[in-house]
C-alpha cells in the first residue's frame, strides 16, 4: 500500500468513526454544531465567514446555523471592531460546556469499538492522534 492509500484510508476510516460515534451517541443536535464549537475553541473568535470556510459550509449556512446556536447560548454573535458589517462568533462558557460534555459521551460510546486493543495498538493510535493533532492544528483560514 503508498502512502497515498494510507492517508485515503485514515480519511475514510475517520469519516467512518464519526458516524458510528453520531449514531450511538443518539445525540440530536446537528454535527455541524460540534464541528463549529470545535473550531471556535481550538481558534478563538472567528468572522462568519472564516468560521464557514474552515467548517466547509456555506455562509449562509453558518449564518442559519450560528442564529440557533446563539439562541441556545452555545456561541455570541457581536460586530467586528474593524467593520462592523461584519459578525463575529465566539463560543461561550455554556457552548464550552456542552461541548466537553458531548465529547465525553462520544469517547464513551467508542470505547467498547477499541476495549480490545493492546497496549502496542494503544501506543499505535496515540502516536497517530499526535501526530494528526499536530499536522492539522495548524490550518489557518486566509485573511
């Protein structure tokens, strides 16, 4: 197998492991809602429109989707400083909460998938989170 072929199969492999997460967690809120409050924790604050690019939907969906996160007091909308025609989201306590708390439900409904994993295939996957951890950390969206 290339390296190539890896890296399209961990990309699977993880599109995979996110579905099988949604699904026994039974959670209801929309995955784009944890992906945002991900971003917005691991960048800070974050235009509207750079917060739909790094999440891959459209601006109108993110404004759609940050106005019902608002409301549920997961997120702030205020104007941005340089132009105030333009909205910035920054996560709140309550969607840091939420978010932890959604964490932990997601790591407790996968860890029966990996309860038989060794201690070499635990190394394995811990050095595979770092090393993804690290390589993707540091996407920027352009200014």
């Amino acid at each position: 197998m290339t390296r190539s072929e890896d890296l399209q199969r961990l990309v699977v492999a993880a599109h995979a492991l996110t579905r099988i997460a949604a699904l026994e967690t039974r959670n209801e809120a929309p995955a784009a809602q944890w992906r945002t409050l991900t971003i917005l924790r691991d960048h800070g604050d974050l235009r509207l429109g750079e917060l739909a690019t790094l999440s891959r939907i459209t601006q109108p969906g993110m404004t759609r989707l940050v106005s019902t996160m608002a409301e549920h007091g997961l997120v702030r909308k205020t104007a941005d400083a340089d132009d105030s025609r333009v909205a910035v989201v920054t996560v709140t306590e309550a969607g840091r909460t939420a978010l932890g708390a959604w964490l932990t439900q997601l790591t407790d409904a996968l860890a029966p998938h990996f309860s038989d994993l060794d201690d070499h295939d635990w190394d394995a996957i811990a050095r595979t989170a770092a090393i993804l951890s690290a390589r993707t950390g540091s996407l920027e969206v352009a200014r």
